[in-house]
C-alpha cells in the first residue's frame, strides 16, 4: 500500500529526509522560474525606459530627428567642420545649383515646421514638383451630359474646357548664422537649431507672398488677383468675387448680414472645409461684432485645440491680410484647399559660408516655391465699400 500524498510531498511511514530533499528541488524550481521572470520584467523595462528617453527628446513640430549615417555625416561633417567629403552619398549634391541637398529626414522636419507656423500653407493644397515649370490644368465648364434609352445611340457630347495654371516661382532664401564656437560645442544641437532658423525665415516671407505676392520672382498672392462683383458663372475665370461691406470705413449696421452674404456667395460643395482668413486688427474688431439681439458673432474654441469660429467657422490668423480700411479686402472666405495652389520644386538645398562675415558661420539655405489661386470660385472677399 502506498502511503504517500503526492500533492503536498508529505509521507506518512516514509522516508522524511527525501521528503525533505524533494521540498527543496521545488523550491529551488520557483525561486528559479521567478528569477527568470524578473529578468524579463527588467528587461520590458529597460526598452520602455529607452523609448520614454527618446521621445523625450527636443524635437521641431513633433518630429523626432533621425540618427542615421546620412545625416550625422551631413550634421557633424558638413554642418559642423564644413568637410564636403562627407556628402558623397547626399542625393542630388550639387554646388553648382547654389548648395547641398541636405538629407530627407531633416526637410522633412523643416515641411513640418512650416505647415504649422504658415497660415496659408496649413489651409491651401501644397504639391511637390520634380520641375520649376509645374503646370495644372483646370476645368472650367462641365463635360456635357445627356439621358438616353437603353438601345438608343449615344450622340457625342461637346469637349470639356480647360484652363492652365502656371504658378509663378521664386527662391526663397535663409541666412541663418552661428559662430564657429557654437558648433564646436557637442551639446548644441543643430540640426534642430538650424531647421526651426530655416522654416521661422521661410513661413515670415512666404506667408507675405501668399497673401499679397506679386507673381514676379515670388509665388502670386490671392488678393493680387482680379476681382469683380459678378456671380459665379459669369466673371471671368481666374477674377475672385467679393461682397461689399456696406460702408466706406468699414462694417454697417448689420455686419452679420453681409458676412453670411459672403458665406453663401461661396458654393456648398466649397463650403465644406472653408474657413475666414483675417489678421489680427480684424479679427478684435470683428470679435466686437453683435447680431441684431446682442449675441457675439465670434465664438471661441470650447476644447484646447480647436479653432475660434466665426459664424461656425473657423477663422485664421494671417497678419500679412490688410486691415480695415477704405477699398481694402480684410477678409477672405474660402476653401483654400481648392482655391490656392502652393507649388515646391525639390528640397532645401544649403551653402556652409564661413568667409563672409568672420568670426561667424552662416548657412545660406534656399528652396523653390510657387503659388496662384487654383479655383477663384472657392475663396470669396469682403472689401470695404459703400
């Protein structure tokens, strides 16, 4: 008869020093196991750790900055010590075209900047050219269309008509300057240093442009365009509607009536995703602005993040937008998305100039930038007139 209890290692008439010996050979398993599963739980730990320091890290519009071959020679080699040996694998390296292509990663964090800081660039349809020539062509008249039977012959419809869009290009232009002693420190981070200097000079200059830019050299602005009164349909393409204020100094006694004139001036298919575009100036006094019955036609954001709205939509602040005066257009109303064309040919490119201005370096950054109105049927303006 076995009078052993396997469960709990006991034995009753048995032998008690192996009873004891098999205790510890399981004791000895656990206190294995659990050792093991520590190191895992340690090592879970260290990777976390490694992440949260990495994203810890400073970085310019939330994109983190790369550790890759390319651009720590392009940083530590170039950037840093001016040595143009390390730029043998940059794509599209050329000093004859006015500077280095600097690595992807690093345009990438500049694109990034702009399109937070750029109040025209963050609403109006951006693309990227391989050539300073873009062109686009725009429909301007419906294809025509017919019904038919099911057996009837389909007679040929007439041809649709177009219109090309050439936007006017200029390079833009950075000169950024640190002294040597700067970059000889290796706590100054630089690369960050010098994309935030780039797309800060970038979004100044081409958020004028954008706005008011005369097409010469430079991109063409959307209030440079021709303007008329005529509806949609009968103006000319290419000439941008506007709704009169109502008073030659500025608002009438029922400033809610023409802004909502000049919302619904715009169609309901531009509609969906428009917003108003104002500077500053505008924008405290339209926050001023009362209906009929003493409610505020300006409504701030309720959640952290979310844009002031005018009228249920939302308003951008764009300082290069006039302010209200007599015969000017301080407030546009639109889907820039569809109305403007913003036009990039290639990368940043960057000159490391250390002669000019001793004791300091400068770094002479350009890229090239085009800009039109795309569609004068999506953006709308207010222009102060009696």
């Amino acid at each position: 008869m076995d009078n052993t209890t396997p469960t709990t290692g006991t034995v009753i008439g048995g032998d008690p020093l192996a009873a004891s010996f098999d205790i510890v050979a399981r004791q000895d398993e656990a206190d294995a196991q659990i050792a093991a599963l520590r190191g895992d739980v340690d090592e879970v730990k260290a990777r976390l750790d490694k992440v949260a320091r990495a994203a810890a890290r400073p970085a310019i519009g939330g994109a983190a900055t790369s550790d890759t071959a390319e651009v720590k020679g392009f940083v530590d080699g170039y950037l840093r010590r001016g040595r143009e040996t390390e730029l043998k694998s940059l794509s599209g390296a050329n000093p004859a075209d006015g500077g280095y292509a600097i690595p992807r990663q690093i345009d990438a964090i500049i694109a990034s900047e702009l399109a937070d800081i750029s109040p025209i660039r963050a609403i109006a349809q951006v693309v990227q050219t391989g050539t300073s020539g873009y062109r686009k062509l725009v429909a301007t008249g419906g294809t025509a269309s017919g019904w038919v039977s099911e057996a009837a012959p389909r007679p040929e419809t007439s041809a649709p008509h177009f219109a090309e869009i050439a936007p006017p290009c200029g390079d833009l232009y950075a000169n950024p300057a640190a002294s040597q002693a700067m970059l000889d420190d290796v706590g100054f981070d630089i690369e960050t240093w010098l994309a935030n200097e780039i797309a800060l000079e970038f979004a100044r200059a081409e958020g004028t442009a954008f706005v008011r830019g005369t097409g010469t050299n430079q991109p063409e602005g959307f209030l440079s365009a021709p303007i008329g009164t005529a509806e949609d349909g009968v103006r000319a393409f290419g000439t941008m509607q506007y709704i009169g204020s109502g008073s030659a100094l500025g608002f009438d006694s029922a400033p809610d009536s023409k802004l909502i004139d000049l919302i619904h001036s715009l169609k309901s298919s531009h509609r969906q995703g428009a917003s108003f575009v104002m500077n500053s100036a505008t924008l405290a006094e339209v926050r001023k602005l009362k209906t009929a019955d003493g409610a505020f036609l300006w409504q701030p954001g309720m959640v952290d993040g979310q844009p002031d709205r005018l009228l249920g939509y939302p308003v951008v602040e764009a300082e290069d937008m006039p302010d209200i005066a007599a015969g000017e257009c301080p407030i546009a109303f639109g889907n820039f998305r569809h109305g403007y064309l913003i036009a990039e040919h290639g990368a940043t490119r960057v000159l490391r100039d250390p002669f000019t201005n001793k004791p300091f370096v400068h770094f002479y950054a350009t890229r090239r930038i085009g800009g039109k109105v795309l569609d004068s049927n999506a953006i709308k303006l207010l222009k102060i007139e009696a």
